[in-house]
C-alpha cells in the first residue's frame, strides 16, 4: 500500500465513503465496483491506480481479483460530488448517489432545478 497523504492510497471501501468525502483519495486513481450490480451506498468498491495494470490487461490484478471493473476516475468522482453539492450546498448522501448515478447512465452531471 502506498500513502498520500490522505488515506492508503489502494484501498477498499463502501461507496458511500468515498461519496461522503472523495477529496481524500488521490485524483489520478479509479473507483472500480462489481459491474452488475447498481449503485448503493453499501456497495464495496475499490480505489486503486489506474496505471498500476499488466501489459495485456486495463483493470488492475486487485480489481480483478474481487471480480470488479472500472466505473469512474475519482477526478470524475470528484467533479460529480462538487457539481451536486454547488447546486445543492448540503446535499444529502442519497442525492450524491443519485448524481453518480445520473452521471455514470448519461456521461453528464445531473441537473437540479
């Protein structure tokens, strides 16, 4: 494991932690989940280094391992949680799923009116 200086860099998580505060991970890595389960804030998830990969593959060993596949970049992450929250300052935890969700089905930020 490597540190950040924040958190261990390769770590596993929930998905509700890393949407409760995803400044804490590195922007330059990969949120990576089961792909065939949808999103929820239980979801086990796994923040690894993107480059950190074999020659013949794009998913870190780790990843592959837990059977997970990419989702997003955690700079992408970043950038939905900070979009939801200036639309809504104190957005609930749900509604920051929800983002992420809208994001990952639409490659665009949700908007709220």
């Amino acid at each position: 494991m490597q540190y950040v200086g924040y958190v261990a860099a390769e770590i596993q998580t929930l998905l509700g932690e890393v949407l409760r505060d995803p400044e804490r991970f590195p922007w330059d890595y990969a949120l990576y989940a089961h792909p065939d389960r949808a999103f929820d804030l239980a979801m086990p998830v796994l923040i690894w280094d993107v480059d950190d990969v074999e020659e013949d593959s794009d998913i870190p060993a780790e990843a592959t391992a837990l059977g997970f596949d990419y989702v997003l970049g955690m700079q992408t992450v970043q950038g939905i949680v900070s979009n939801a929250l200036q639309q809504r300052p104190g957005a609930s935890i749900d509604q920051l799923l929800e983002a992420l969700d809208f994001y990952y089905r639409n490659d665009a930020f949700v908007v709220w009116n």
